[in-house]
C-alpha cells in the first residue's frame, strides 16, 4: 500500500472523522512520543498500516489544536485516571472476557501484580529451566585395521557399489 506521509488518512463511509481526530488528540496531550503511534491505535491492523502512518499530519489540524488547547487549559471535560478498584476490576473483567489467550494471560497477570498475587521485582522470574540432564560420553575402542581388512572392506563397497548402478540401469526411465 502506498501512502503519502504529507497527506491526510483518507476517511471511509461510516467513519466519523471529528472523533477519530478527537480521539488522536486525547492519545497525545501531553505525549509527544505518541505522535506517530498514536495512529494504530486509531486504525489497528496491519490493513490500515499506511492510514495509520499518515494520522501524524493531523496535529497540525485546527480542529486537533483546539481539542489539544482545551485539554491543556482543564476545562473540566478532561480525562481523570481511574481508581485502583476501578482498575482492578477492569483488569479482572478484560482476563475474563478476552478471546486471545496471550491477551487474557497478560490481564490475570496484571491482576495479579495488583492483587499481590504474582511476585513482582528483582526476584519474579518464575520460568526459570533448569536442565538437570547428564551426558555420557561412551568410548567404544576400535581394533586396528591390517591392509588385508582395509582391501576386503574396498573390494565389498566396490561390489556393492556396482550391484547398485546395475539396478538403477536395468530400471525403465520415463520420458516427459
């Protein structure tokens, strides 16, 4: 897909465009690191990789630099952080419905931290391997070959080198 960095992501039927650049705006207040990425968030999937490169030029638009003016004067309309049980049950809720496994691994194991349930710091790491095998090593003696063994051992891997070519020629070939 090719895509115009200059230009804005084309917006479909069905799409309202005034909350995608709202919703733009509210994932970078305060965030400049988030410029860039904030729009695969906007359109997830790989399908909208090129609408989500473009949303970047949507900071210079008006209607972004109002909602970012009016974010940063606190006009009361402005996002509050959640609380820690609101967290938690949300969390809780997300570990129970979500349909990806890593996804709903990855919520019951925030819940967990929150929940103190799964240790957190320097000594987490609970998948630790330990390979608790031993290897033998068995040292078979060899006899020493005379010429006469080395000559009976060339002249049978000569016969049965040539039993094997007799075969593969006696065999029908098919022509294409």
């Amino acid at each position: 897909m090719s895509w115009d960095a200059a230009s804005p992501p084309p917006i479909f039927e069905g799409e309202d465009e005034l909350a995608l650049k709202l919703e733009y705006a509210r994932l970078i207040f305060g965030r400049d690191d988030r410029i860039r990425t904030a729009g695969h968030e906007i359109f997830p999937g790989p399908e909208n990789y090129g609408r989500a490169m473009q949303v970047a030029v949507w900071r210079h638009d008006p209607i972004v630099r109002n909602e970012l003016e009016r974010l940063g004067r606190g006009d009361g309309a402005s996002e509050t952080l959640p609380t820690e049980a609101e967290y938690k049950a949300h969390l809780w809720r997300m570990a129970q419905t979500e349909t990806d496994p890593k996804l709903r691994f990855q919520y019951a194991e925030l819940y967990g931290k929150t929940e103190n349930i799964v240790p957190t710091g320097s000594g987490a790491n609970i998948n630790i391997a330990n390979d608790n095998s031993t290897n033998n090593t068995i040292v078979v003696p060899a006899l020493p070959a005379t010429p006469e063994e080395i000559e009976v051992a060339a002249l049978r891997t000569e016969r049965r080198q040539a039993r094997l070519m007799e075969h593969a020629r006696s065999r029908p070939t098919k022509l294409a």
